[in-house]
C-alpha cells in the first residue's frame, strides 16, 4: 500500500466546498473509484489552523496510481482547474508506502493501574 500525501491551504470562504470535494465520497474520490488499485481518501484538518489540510489518497501501487492518473488525464485536469480556486497553496508532500498498521485499543478504565491512596488501599 502506498499513501499520496498532499497539503493543502484553502481559503477561508471555501473550507466547506474543499472539505465536500476532496473528503471521502467526494469529487476526487469518485473520480479514482473506479480505478484499479484505489482505496480511497483520508481528509486531515489542522486542529490550530484550519486553513491546512492533509490529504492522503491510498493505493494498492504507485503504478496503479500512475495507470490511473494517464487514463484519466483530462478529467483529473479539469477538475484539478475548476478546485483550484479554492486554495492559497498546494504542496506534493510526497508518496510513502506502509510499513506498519496502528493498532487501536479500545479507551476503558478497566485494567489500568489507580493512583493514589485508594489506589495502594487496594495492594
């Protein structure tokens, strides 16, 4: 699996445009669903400046993206034009491949060592 990394700064006035557009179920979404090898998006907003953005776009193969992108040449262009408007800067990031899934654990208080005197009442 490899991860297509992009940061984005949109402009104020078009946050909730951008974030219809290239979030999940989205117009870039759609246009890769039907491709080979595509998994999907992940839309990431700044918690301090909600401006940025992160957007990974997740493929089997980076050949598979590439395979996409040439078929697709004129739609992903004119899309890419008209979403342009929205945004100060767009940076390519970069392409990473995955080497490790993150486990996550369900969030409970059983199991966890207390603190405290009630905590040592206990030992």
């Amino acid at each position: 699996m490899v991860e297509i990394v992009w940061e984005f700064v949109v402009k104020a006035e078009a946050r909730g445009e951008f974030e219809l557009a290239y979030g999940p179920g989205g117009a870039w979404s759609k246009l890769f669903a039907r491709s080979e090898g595509f998994r999907g998006i992940t839309l990431l907003r700044d918690v301090k400046d909600p401006r940025r953005y992160l957007a990974f776009d997740l493929w089997d193969t980076a050949a598979q993206r590439e395979k996409a992108l040439d078929e697709q040449k004129a739609e992903y262009s004119t899309l890419d034009a008209a979403l342009s408007d929205w945004t100060e800067s767009r940076t390519a990031v970069g392409t990473f491949s995955m080497r490790a899934e993150a486990t996550v654990r369900p969030h409970s208080g059983a199991g966890r060592a207390k603190s405290g005197a009630a905590g040592r009442r206990g030992r």
